[in-house]
C-alpha cells in the first residue's frame, strides 16, 4: 500500500519510466466525504496503480477518467454530489482534478518528493488550466499545514512525513513500528542496547544508540511538529530521566509514555519536586499511551498506541 504523500514519489517514477499514467488530486469536499482535501490516486490504462480518493462510485468515476486521460485525453475536473449524482450514501460533494502524468508534471512531483525526503517542507501549486506544476519555497499553506483552492491554481502543502521516535526496543516498540509504518510514519528507533534494536528486528527503521533524548534530537535534527515520540522502554528509571527530558519539548506533537497509572502518579510527583509542574506540560501526554481498547498483549497495545498516532495526526 502506498500511502498519503508517497503517490508523489510513486508519481514521479512512473513517469520518468514512461508509463501511461494520469494523477486524480481531490481539490475540495463538502460534506461527509470519503477522503479530502490533496488526497491523491494515480490511474493508469488497466486501472489504479497507486492510491485512493476514497472507493465507491466516485472512486469507479474518477477511474474511469483516468483511464482516459491516461490514454491521451486532455485533463479534466470532475465536480459530483455524492448522494444526488452517485447515489452513494456519504452526503458530500467533491471536487477533482484528473492531469496526464507528463514531464510538466511528474518532474515537480519528483522535486516535492525530494524536498520532502530531506525535511524540506515546499508547496506544490497545480495549475487547472493544464499547463503543469510548480514548486514553491514557501507560501501559507506551510504554516496553515491545509492546501488551498484558488482561482485556477491548487496549492498544497508537502511537509516532512511524520517521525514516530521510539525510546525502547523491546516488545511493544517492535509491534508498534511495522504498524506505525504502514500507516505513513518514518520510523525510529533509541536505544542504547544494540542487541534489542537491530535491523533485522527493526527494518526500515532509523536506529539511534542512544537512550538520551539530546542525543536523539541532535542526531535526527532538533524535535518539531513533525514527530511524535513514544517511551517504552524496559526501565523505569530510564523511562523517569527521557520523561524529564521530553517534556518541555513543546514542538512535539505526541509525547507518549507506556505504563499503569501508578506509574505515572509516582512520576509526576518527582518531576513536580523539580519544577515541571505546569499542568499544560501534563495536559500533552498520553499516559497511560493508547486509547483505551482493552489491550493487554504487545500486539493489542501496538494497535491501541497507533489508533492514537492516528487520531493524533489528524486532529493537529
């Protein structure tokens, strides 16, 4: 499964292959839809070869013309009612735009995929007109994290994919990184005992030997609102000092911390004693981590934790 922004990568290789292949962006929803705003699905002659704008009719539709556009017809922009026009049950509108996946596009595709890689936030502006793509340094939608509609222009943003840091290596850190990958995030693992974060135990994944959180930030790049960070380490002691560390770094997203909720009252209360008292530090973590399923083995707790990333991600 290619998630979220990786369609542009997927984009930009089918195109610098030469493969017949046409690009469905979603440029505005109204209502109860399937996807949203910058979702993305490349169509090639056979059908859709990366992506969804959310299946269905309109996913059939947009398909459809895809195969088209992707056969040589000019692009297109397809706007229906998903009850009124499709007969789907959703109640919303969308709005999208179906482009050939041509030099004029899949080459800014590739330098927003770039950019990206290297945690170079840029802004990608879709001409309606069908003249191509662009790639801009900088615009709003980077601070407002939302693409926006113009008179004949899309622009959206391409940030930094999300980074899940995980403090620990052991059994819930080992279920919890090949689910968190799967769903979008850029994977890494801390600590500080090489037997346990291994590639072959964790592959794909980042690996910092490390179980300082200094160490870490210097090592991927100070911490932003890109990462989420996740203690579960075997020792509580250890979990203590990376909490201590962690949790003034307002610019992170998530900041979670595994254990009962013993555990944590005994930790606030040491921190407390050393000054970091402000409820608004407490108010950012999840602790105990993971919404509240009923998860008791490594695997449940997997999915309970990366609900809650998920959830997290799309309520920033």
């Amino acid at each position: 499964m290619i998630v979220a922004m990786d369609v542009l990568a997927e984009g930009a290789r089918l195109g610098r292959a030469g493969v017949p292949a046409a690009l469905a962006t979603v440029l505005r929803t109204a209502g109860s839809t399937p996807r949203h705003a910058a979702s993305k699905m490349i169509v090639g002659p056979g059908g859709v070869l990366a992506g969804t704008i959310g299946g269905g009719r309109i996913e059939l539709e947009v398909t459809e013309a895809g195969r088209r556009v992707a056969a040589g017809a000019p692009a297109q922009r397809i706007e229906r009612h998903l009850v009124h026009d499709l007969a789907m049950c959703c109640g919303g509108k969308m709005d999208v735009y179906v482009e050939p996946l041509d030099e004029a596009r899949w080459k800014p595709l590739g330098e927003a995929a770039r950019r990206r890689a290297r945690r170079m936030p840029c802004a990608l502006v879709t001409a309606l007109d069908g003249t191509g793509k662009d790639v801009l340094d900088a615009d709003d939608v980077l601070r407002a994290r939302r693409p926006r509609l113009e008179e004949g222009r899309f622009v959206e943003p391409v940030l930094p994919v999300d980074r899940l840091v995980l403090f620990g290596a052991g059994h819930v850190a080992h279920a919890v990184a090949p689910l968190a990958a799967k769903v979008g995030f850029e994977v890494v693992v801390c600590d500080e005992d090489e037997r346990f974060a291994t590639p072959e135990r964790f592959p794909g994944a980042r690996l910092v030997p490390s179980f300082d959180a200094g160490e870490a930030a210097r090592e991927l790049a100070p911490f932003g609102p890109d990462d989420f960070a996740l203690i579960v380490t075997r020792d509580h002691a250890v979990d203590l000092r990376l909490l201590e560390q962690l949790l003034p770094e307002t610019g992170l997203t998530y900041l979670g911390l595994i254990g009962s909720r013993g555990k944590i009252g005994r930790f606030r209360k040491r921190l407390e004693a050393k000054g970091l008292a402000a409820d608004a530090l407490w108010e950012r973590l999840h602790a105990p981590v993971g919404l509240e399923i009923g998860a008791e083995t490594p695997d449940e707790i997997a999915v309970a934790i990366v609900a809650e990333l998920v959830q997290v991600r799309h309520e920033r």
